[in-house]
C-alpha cells in the first residue's frame, strides 16, 4: 500500500470542515492522527496552499479520476484516434504531476 503524506490529508481534513488551513491547525491534525508533527513543514504547507482554490482542484482530480477508457478506435481513423489519446494522456499526466508538486 501506498503511503499517503499526512499533512496532506490534513490540509484537506481542515478545507472540508471549513476551518482555515494554517500551520496550527496542521499540526493540530497530525497530531490527531498520531504522527509526530514538523512544524517547518506545516508552515511551508500552509503557505503553498494560501489562494488554491480546492474546489476546482478537486473537480479537476475528479474528472480525471473518473474520465472513462475510449473504446477501441474504427479500422479507417485509427493512427489519427491513437495519436489523439497519447495526447490526452499527456495532457492528464503532466495535470496529475502538477497537483503533486503542488503538495510536495
């Protein structure tokens, strides 16, 4: 399994209960969670995330999650079908990689 960052969840824990996403409360999670907390590292947290608007985010990674598989493309259109979703999938990785590095 995959281990999930913990002051991630935090800041998502706090955005849905409609709390302010601060260092405090950061830590305030984590320790809730059991983990011993960085302070450091919830204060660049909770900086990074000033201004995200986590509802287009989450629709964002929600429509991507969910977007469903293309069925096989016809015989005549298949090179120029083929191309169309490596571009798509592109477009989707480097979404993917730019919410992560939006997180650390």
């Amino acid at each position: 399994m995959t281990k999930v960052d913990p002051y991630l969840h935090a800041v998502l824990v706090l955005h849905g209960a409609g709390k302010e996403v601060s260092e405090a409360h950061i830590v305030a999670v984590v320790k809730a969670a059991g983990v011993e907390a960085d302070h450091a590292r919830a204060k660049v947290l909770a900086e990074a995330v000033k201004g995200v608007n986590f509802e287009d985010l989450l629709k964002q990674s929600t429509m991507m999650a969910a977007a469903p598989v293309a069925a096989a493309p016809a015989a005549g259109g298949a090179a120029k079908e083929e191309k169309k979703e490596e571009d798509t999938g592109k477009k989707e990785e480097q979404a993917a990689e730019g919410l992560a590095s939006l997180f650390g």
